[in-house]
C-alpha cells in the first residue's frame, strides 16, 4: 500500500474541479471517507469526488467503473454510486478520479446488519440482477472470479501467516473448508457480472438492513460463487439459507462448496488487514477484523456438523 504523496485536500478537489468541471466547482466540499484504496469526497449533496490515494491499481479500477458502471446500474435494485464524470491526470494530481453520484449509509464493517431476513433477501435480490450473463470484452478479475485452485499457493502462505500470528483458532478446519471448495466441480455456465469485492466496508446499510452497495472497481465477468460467498461474510449468524432460497438461479451444491472457498479466502484478507502486524499491511483496518473472524466461524462450523 503506497499513498500519494501529495496532499488531498478541500481545496484540492475544488481546483480540480475547476480545472476540468468547472460547472461542478461551486458546490461545497467536504470528506467524506478515507478508503483502502481512494479518498472520497462529497460534493454538495448529492455528488462524490472519488481520488486514488493508495495502490497504484486504483487508477484502472476507477476507469472501470466509469466504463462500465453506469449501464449496470439502472438493473440493480439497491443504491450504487453512478459515475458521473471523469478527472484526468494533470499536473495539479497525477492520477485519474471520478465524480459519482452519493449513496447515504454506514459501511457495514461499522454498521453490521442487524435485521437478517430483510437483508439476506436484499442481498440476494441484488445479485439475482447483477449475475447477468457479461458481453464479450467485459473486463476480467485480478484474482477474482477464476479458478480457486489458481488461488491455492497464495491461500495457503496466508493461512500460515495468520495462523503464525495466533489470529484463528482451528486452521485445519479453515484448510479443509478450502480443499473442499477446490474439489468442487467448476463454474461451467457463461461468465456473469459480478461486483468482485463485496466484503463490509464496500456494503452501506441504514436501520440495520442493507441499503446499499459501493466500490465497483473489482467489477468483472466470471463464476458467480465469488460473489455469492458474501452472504457467509454480510449476513447475521442463521441467514445464509434464506439468501440462497431468494438468489436466481438457485446455486447448485458445487457453486455453493465454491463459494465457501471464496468466503474463507476473503475472511482471510480482512484478518490480514484488521491487523496491522500481518504480512507487514501499514496501519490496518481494525473494523475489518471481526466480521471476518466471525465468517470464518460460521464457515467452519459447516464441516463440524
């Protein structure tokens, strides 16, 4: 992780903003949020300024959503961040960044879902629409949507790594979780749109339902269990079969053993980033942390049963 030396700032945005959207320049500026990858800030009421600070991917992802983004949107049946307009590096900031439009609510690493029922179905409706069969040229995943046994060797250095630091209790359980998702049988149907990181900081809720669904950069085509596994990292203990009886397509038995693969693998990212001291991640995400531990004790209680 490697943030932008340059400092970004209210006035920032506005100068950008008149530089390149000189329309959009009289509306107030405010931050917003401080991600892992991009700052955002609000513009007004309405409208969001979305600037990498961090990895040097953020600036594909950003463009991508700008591409992609907003002919999806008007299929889905939650609140997403529609791109507006799009910044180009300048010599004011070298890196590209967006205008979206601002989606209300508190990101679920900070507000978890609280009203399952309600937000398993949401959930399950959105992804109904999303998992739409992609068009050719659709942008493929970094690391996402494939095969999870491409995934293996990287899985299991992290595994060794959190359980090295003493962050799980049972790591053989979580490696049999894994092994069995890998064992699945393959995704044979066409590539699907999927959002691609669909873990509780990129959820919005609002009176303990989810509200809302953000950070589109990950957007791709591929086997629908990588999102499908956010109903073991979202939802409250007890909701993941309500989800599947309201997902469609119902997901067959192997797209489902898949899905436990992927949700082991993103619970296990958001250990690594809830600790600062983990694979060397500067600062960490300390909100990351526990609904990532308590995923992973859902998805093991799968095989003890």
């Amino acid at each position: 992780m490697t943030h932008t030396e340059i400092e970004i700032s209210a006035e920032l945005v506005r100068e950008l903003l008149r530089d390149q959207h000189p329309d959009l320049a009289g509306h107030p500026v405010r931050l917003g949020a401080r991600g892992w990858d991009n700052q955002l800030w609000r513009l007004g009421d309405d409208l969001a300024v979305r600037l990498p600070w961090a990895t040097e991917s953020a600036d594909e992802l950003l463009r991508k959503e700008h591409a992609w983004l907003p002919a999806l949107a008007p299929r889905l049946p939650l609140p997403v961040p529609v791109p507006q307009r799009l910044g180009e590096p300048s010599e004011r900031f070298p890196r590209p960044w967006i205008v979206t439009t601002w989606v209300p609510g508190a990101p679920a690493d900070h507000a978890p879902a609280t009203r399952g029922e309600d937000s398993a179905d949401r959930l399950a409706g959105f992804l109904t629409a999303l998992h739409q069969p992609a068009p050719d040229g659709a942008p493929t995943g970094r690391d996402r949507g494939g095969a999870l046994a491409d995934l293996s060797e990287g899985f299991a250095e992290g595994l060794d790594s959190i359980a090295g630091a003493g962050l799980i209790p049972d790591p053989d359980a979580v490696r049999t979780v894994w092994e069995d998702a890998v064992a699945a049988p393959a995704w044979t149907g066409p590539p699907v749109w999927l959002h691609g990181d669909l873990h509780p900081a990129n959820v919005l809720t609002a009176d303990g339902a989810i509200s809302a669904v953000i950070d589109f950069g990950d957007l791709c085509a591929g086997d629908p269990a990588g999102d499908l596994a956010s109903a073991w990292v979202l939802l409250p203990d007890g909701c993941v079969e309500r989800f599947h009886s309201g997902y469609r397509p119902a997901a067959d038995a192997a797209t489902r053993r898949r899905a436990r693969g992927w949700a082991v693998r993103q619970a296990l990212g958001g250990i690594m980033v809830g600790d600062a001291g983990v694979h060397g991640r500067p600062g960490g995400k300390a909100s990351w942390g526990p609904p990532a531990q308590a995923a992973l004790r859902r998805l093991v209680a799968t095989i003890r049963r």
